[in-house]
C-alpha cells in the first residue's frame, strides 16, 4: 500500500502539470490519483498500521489534504473489514497543501493575475513560461514593470547614444543584467525587439562590417571595409546585390555552395556582404540606399534567426532569404540540436510562406529546432 511520503513524492512530479491545468481553467478536482492500496492480509498487523498511517495524514485528521474512501470486504480469517478503495484531493489548495507548495502557489497566482494585467498574455504562454516565473518570482513584479518601461521607451525614445546603464529607468540598472531571460521572454511576447543591451543596437557608435564577395572590388586591396553606420548611410557603394549575414564567422569565410547558387552568381550583379550582428542590424535602417539594393538575409536555422529576419524585413520589406526554408532545414537536418523557445510574435508576420512553414516546424519540434548558420556548407 502506498505511503503518505510515496504519494507526495509521486504528486511532486506531476506538479507542472497541475499548475497548468489550473491557470487554463481546466478541472481535473476532485482529483483521484492511481495508486496502490491492495492490503496483503497475509500480513495483517503490517497492513492495519499501512492504514493507520495514511489515515493520520488524511484531511479528516490534518484539515488539508486527501480524502479516503472506504470499503467493506469479508475475509475468511479476519472477518469483515474496512479498507481504503481509494484516495481524492476535493479541491487544488488541498493538492498543493499536500505537498508543501501552498505558498509558492498562492504568489505564483498572483504574479500571474499581474501578468495578465500589466501585458495581457495569452495562457499558453503563461503555461509555457511557469517555470521562468517560479524562478523569479520573487522579483516578478519588477521584472514585469521594466519590461513595460522597456517597451515604452522602444515606442517613445531614440535609444541611439543610450546603453544599459544610462537607461532612463527607475529601477537600478543591474537589475537588467540579472534578469535579462525574463525581460527578453516578455519583450519579445509584446511584440519588441529582443532586449540585448550589449548590443551596437543600444550605441550611437556602430560600425558597419562589409567586404566585396567579388576580389575586383575589395576596399583598397583589403579584404574588408568597417564604416561608421552614419558614414556607410552616405557612400552608395557599387553593388546591386546585399547580403546581410547575421554571424561573423560566416561572413569571413568563403560563401558556401548553397548561399551562392541562391544568389545567382551568373546575373553578374555585385555583391556586397554586410555582418549582420544580430539583431543589431536593424541599425542599417539608418541607410536608405539599402532601399534600391536587391537585398538577401541569411542567418541560423531557428526560431531567433527567423525573428531576427522578420524584424529586419520589417524595415526592408524586399528583403529575400537565403537558405532559411523547410527543405533546406530538412537537409542539413543532422546537424540539429535543441534551440531556445520563442513565442510567434510581430516577426512571424514578415515571414513569407516558405519561411513560416519553417518557423512552425521549430516550434513543434524544439528537440531539432536549431541549425547554426556555419553547419551549412
């Protein structure tokens, strides 16, 4: 027969899943857990102090907790007896009681009623994020208003000039450095652009990494070209073709196969490939002749690398991808490793079909949602 300290246990382990019922509405109470209870009658003074024991924990005794129901058997030995059929938790708050989480419970509710209040979240994001908010919960509150403030400042204030410590925020910026996760996860949810205060995004002295994919054209012989953005915003260089490459690695070396058959070598055109940086290329919004300039996008093959597309196709809507579909995922699909969630947001609306299609792939299969941009070859 099962303990009380065995049915704790075994309840702890499903306690994600109850909270999740809980904040969607889902009822599941009175809640009768599978669990063992067959008396070994073989052993009867054993078996009467097995139900002894679960009856001293049962919330007839405690208050709180499991309810048991009885049953009546005839036995040839012992004669008729009464023995437990089952065990229920009536109520949620008897459940969490149970197993000591009664506190944490009543401030995880609160902090999603604010949640709910201050940036109106669907609930399953709330499901999805439980975690991060248990985590943090003792900060939830601040977490929640930076984020807000963050994101009024994105709407209201030209943050060129600005980094993390001169934020005009009331909180100690500091705070920002240690919650970075949550603040990103909420930002991101409202539709703004990730928060990375590191970023050149954040700084009035951001330089522009380019270099010519044809040799004929390298900057005075060298093989790159690093322009202050308000300078680069002046000098339409002679290409009819851009390429923005979200990581350094990449756009060092040598273009694969793949990038080049994508685009077209053969129309003659020039190309210029410019290091993205992230999401600090969002910055080339300051360069209007980009405007005129048949412009590609390539970056990792996960949710963030797609984000990061959609926020730059925001700005240049004639922006095309390179190798960041379905098909090209699926054949470097050996490669794939675990990449981090990410909610469809704004982003998702710039994607073209090719692209969602893709972006729905990662999100239903986090285990494989992720291709770093130098496994293609």
């Amino acid at each position: 027969m099962i303990s009380p300290e065995e049915l704790r246990s075994r309840l702890l382990t499903r306690y994600p899943e109850f909270l999740k019922l809980v904040v969607t509405g889902e009822s599941v109470f009175p809640y009768r857990p599978r669990v063992n209870l067959k008396i070994d009658f073989s052993q009867y003074n054993e078996a009467v102090r097995q139900i002894r024991k679960l009856e001293t924990q049962a919330k007839e005794q405690k208050g709180f907790g499991y309810v048991i129901e009885f049953k009546t058997v005839r036995t040839r030995k012992f004669g008729t007896q009464t023995i437990p059929k089952a065990i229920l938790f009536e109520t949620p708050e008897d459940l969490f009681r149970f197993i000591g989480k009664k506190a944490e419970v009543a401030a995880l509710f609160e902090a999603i009623d604010l949640t709910r209040k201050t940036i109106a979240v669907p609930d399953p994001w709330l499901c999805r994020n439980i975690p991060m908010i248990l985590r943090y919960l003792d900060r939830w509150p601040d977490i929640l208003r930076t984020a807000h403030q963050l994101s009024e400042l994105h709407t209201n204030t030209d943050l060129r000039g600005l980094n993390r410590r001169t934020l005009p925020i009331s909180l100690d910026t500091k705070f920002i450095e240690r919650n970075r996760t949550p603040i990103q996860k909420i930002l991101e949810e409202m539709g703004r652009e990730s928060l990375d205060l590191d970023s050149p995004i954040y700084s009035s002295d951001f330089f522009v990494w380019t270099r010519f994919y044809e040799a004929a054209y390298s900057f005075y012989n060298a093989d790159m070209g690093i322009f202050p953005v308000e300078e680069f915003s002046t000098m339409e260089l002679p290409a009819e073709r851009i390429l923005v490459i979200e990581n350094k690695a990449c756009f060092i070396r040598p273009l694969p196969p793949l990038i080049t058959s994508i685009l077209k070598r053969e129309s003659q055109e020039t190309t210029l490939l410019i290091w993205g940086q992230g999401n600090a290329c969002q910055r080339l919004k300051e360069v209007p002749w980009l405007m005129r300039k048949n412009l590609y996008y390539w970056g990792d093959m996960d949710l963030h690398g797609l984000a990061i597309l959609g926020r730059f196709r925001s700005i240049f809507p004639h922006t095309l991808s390179a190798g960041m579909d379905l098909a090209t995922y699926k054949h470097y699909t050996k490669f794939a490793v675990p990449g981090g969630s990410l909610d469809r947001g704004s982003w998702y609306d710039y994607l073209n079909l090719d692209e969602k299609e893709l972006a729905d792939y990662l999100i239903e299969h986090p285990e494989i949602s992720r291709i770093e941009q130098e496994r293609v070859r």
